[in-house]
C-alpha cells in the first residue's frame, strides 16, 4: 500500500514537472518570437526614418533652388446703377436704424 502511494505521488509530481516545462517554454517561445519581431519592425523603422531623411533633404533642395516672383496685380471697381422702379421702392421696408446706419457709412466714407 505504501509503494502505491509513493508511486501515486511520484506520478503526480511527474506530471506537474512536465506541465511546467511544457508551459515555462511555450512561455519563453513566445517571449522570443515577439522580441523577434519587435526587432524586425525596429529595423524596418530605422530604414524608413533614413529614406525620410533623404527624402526630406531633397525637397529642401528643390524649394531653396526654386526662384521667387512676386505679382502685383491691380485692382478695380466696377460700379453699375441699376433702376429701380418706384412700386418695388415702396412695397419694400427697410427698419429706420438700418437706414440711420447705411447713411452714416456713406457719409464716413
């Protein structure tokens, strides 16, 4: 009865030996196949910072290199008088204070 025990026993600290193992190097498989990657993007990040770099470098050059030109243009001010019939003058009401203020701009002006 004793050597059914201690072999029960044994087996059951078998078995949580190789679970362990089994998870500690699933664990450690993982823990390297992502510090791979972390590398790999690591280094594809390096690459793409240098060809900005270059890249950046070379539209410098062309703005610098580039002439500047200034324009002047004139402006002007078209003005139309446009009649008005005496009907349409009076169907529309204009408030007295847009009125009081449209003459004030124009005697600013």
């Amino acid at each position: 009865m004793k050597s059914l025990l201690i072999k029960t026993a044994l087996t059951h600290v078998i078995y949580i030996i190789i679970t362990t193992l089994i998870f500690f190097t699933g664990y450690f498989y993982n823990d390297y196949q992502w510090e791979r990657k972390i590398k790999n993007l690591e280094q594809k990040v390096e690459i793409v910072e240098l060809k900005s770099e270059i890249v950046n470098t070379v539209i410098v050059k062309e703005y610098i290199d580039v002439p500047v030109e200034v324009v002047k243009e004139k402006t002007r001010n078209i003005i139309k008088n446009v009649y008005i019939p005496i009907e349409v003058d009076r169907q529309c009401e204009i408030p007295n204070d847009v009125v009081k203020l449209h003459n004030e701009l124009i005697i600013r002006d």
